[in-house]
C-alpha cells in the first residue's frame, strides 16, 4: 500500500500528517465516538462530495451530534487539502469524533468540541476495464452491531474480517446472516443474474453506500432490471456475476466466492457495460463544480 500524502487537516489548519496530534483522552481514541468517511477525488475533484457530506450528517445525527461544517464548507476545506497535496487522483479520509474530556466517562458529557481530522493517500490501483481477471471474495457470518448504517469508526469485526480474508489471499469478506447477503466488509456487494440486479435493502445492518447508489443508477440506465429486497445466499452462491463496489474501488468484478468460480468465473459482460458508463460519467463530471452533479 503506498504511502499517505504528507498534509493534513486537523480541526482549522493544514499540518504535517507525521505531526498530527489529538489527546489521548479523545473520544475517539478511547471509546471510538466518532464516525467517518471516505471521499475519492479525481483530477483534483472530490466525486460525490454532496452524497458524502450528506451521510456524515446522518451519521453524525445517529450518534447525537449537530453537523460540523456545511457541504460548502467542507468543499472548500477539501480543495485546501486537495491542493496542499499535490491536486490529481487521491482520496481523502475525514473523521470526527465527540471530542476531548479530562478523564473518562462512557456518558457524553456536555460542551464538547468536535475533533476534525482528514489526511489524502492515493487511490488503490485500478485494474483496467477491459483487462482484469477480477477479484475474489470469502463469506463470513455477521458479527457486527446492529447499526452499521453508522458509518462509526468501531470497526474491529470489520479489520479482522477483511485480515482473515487476505490471509488466504482473498481481498474481501462478505457477511451473511440468517441467510442473506448484507455487504462487504468495506464494500457494498452487488449480484446479477441474468439480466437483473439484486441489491440487498439497506437497513441497520447495511452502510448506504454513495458508490453503490451510482452504480445501481448507471446498471438501470444500461437496460438491467432493479431489485432491492433482501437477497438469498443461494442467489449470491448462484450469480452469474458479482461486483464490489466502494469509494475508492466504485466497480470490481469478484469472480471467485470461497474459492468457487462466479459465473464462468471471468469478467461478465454486464460489469464491463456499466464500468464503460461509470469511466464516462466520471469524465462528464471532471469540470464541474465539486457540488454539482449530473442527473
């Protein structure tokens, strides 16, 4: 994994990530009171920044807290970041937590200040559209909480997961639970049968994922059909074809599943159609404004 980019942002000022200090007694630090999010930017853009702002919001209100900048505000703290680094292709990382006290106390106590903190790293390589051998995928048993619509920085089960999946070579674990797919575990997963796509409703127990909603958007404009609804682990065991989907890998073919091929076990033709429209609807949107969008 390449290095993070050297500047970062931490509550009001630019600083060097390598100086990068926050109290100990942060709650964050001590008990992981604070949520996060995951912004990729390309050209020097941020790609989806009102979808992003809006589920730190939503995130931020789950666990009590007002909103600490305004999509506007956050736009223009991510340019100076942006900039600060280099400009081009990148992500960024921001978190806010509940803030410091002196000493401990599972309640929150009142008067806090929010902790802001964001760094930029480089994207994960891409494999080319029309040129890749996919990925592959275990699956697990859910073992999270109950609210991982929470975008929370709680996400031991979620490490030790995608751990165990890159100890056998894998580069994404699955959860199932009571039968069903719910998501990755830094993913949204996605199944195509035929021509349809199953995308599992989001309830607690699945993250609203930006990407995904893209991707399910541009599948729907390539002439697939659209299912949201709880979707079977026999349909997901049977796909013809699975895609990851995730901020800083928004359409990954995995075309092995425990060790078995998905489909013919090569790159399906559905991901390609789609990949070709997200690769578009990247370029279409590179000169606009980082709040804008197109329908």
């Amino acid at each position: 994994m390449a290095d993070p980019h050297p500047i970062a942002w931490l509550n009001d000022a630019l600083v060097p990530l390598k100086e990068a200090r926050i109290s100990p007694l942060d709650r964050g630090f001590l008990y992981a009171d604070s949520v996060y999010e995951v912004v990729p930017v390309y050209e020097g853009r941020p790609f989806l920044l009102v979808e992003h702002c809006s589920r730190l919001d939503r995130s931020l209100a789950a666990i009590g807290m007002e909103p600490v900048h305004t999509a506007s505000e956050w736009a223009a703290i991510l340019a100076i970041l942006i900039a600060a680094n280099g400009s081009g292709d990148m992500y960024i990382y921001l978190q806010v937590s509940r803030g410091a006290q002196y000493g401990r106390n599972h309640a929150v106590p009142d008067g806090l200040e929010p902790t802001i903190f964001a760094f930029a790293a480089p994207l994960p390589e891409e494999y080319p559209a029309q040129d890749t051998p996919g990925i592959s995928a275990i699956t697990q048993p859910e073992w999270r909480w109950g609210r991982c619509d929470i975008k929370s920085t709680s996400l031991l089960p979620n490490v030790l997961s995608k751990t165990q999946a890159a100890a056998v070579g894998a580069t994404e674990a699955i959860f199932l639970a009571d039968g069903f797919l719910h998501e990755g575990s830094s993913s949204a997963i996605l199944v195509i049968k035929g021509d349809t796509l199953y995308a599992p409703e989001e309830t607690n127990a699945i993250l609203p994922s930006t990407s995904r909603a893209l991707v399910v958007k541009l599948a729907a404009a390539a002439g697939l059909s659209v299912v949201v609804a709880p979707v079977p682990v026999e349909l997901l065991r049977s796909a013809d074809e699975i895609w990851m989907s995730s901020a800083t890998r928004p359409l990954m073919p995995i075309t092995r599943l425990d060790g078995l091929r998905v489909g013919s076990g090569t790159v399906g033709a559905h991901w390609l159609q789609v990949r070709q429209r997200f690769d578009q609807y990247r370029r279409d949107i590179a000169s606009l404004p980082a709040l804008a969008g197109r329908n």
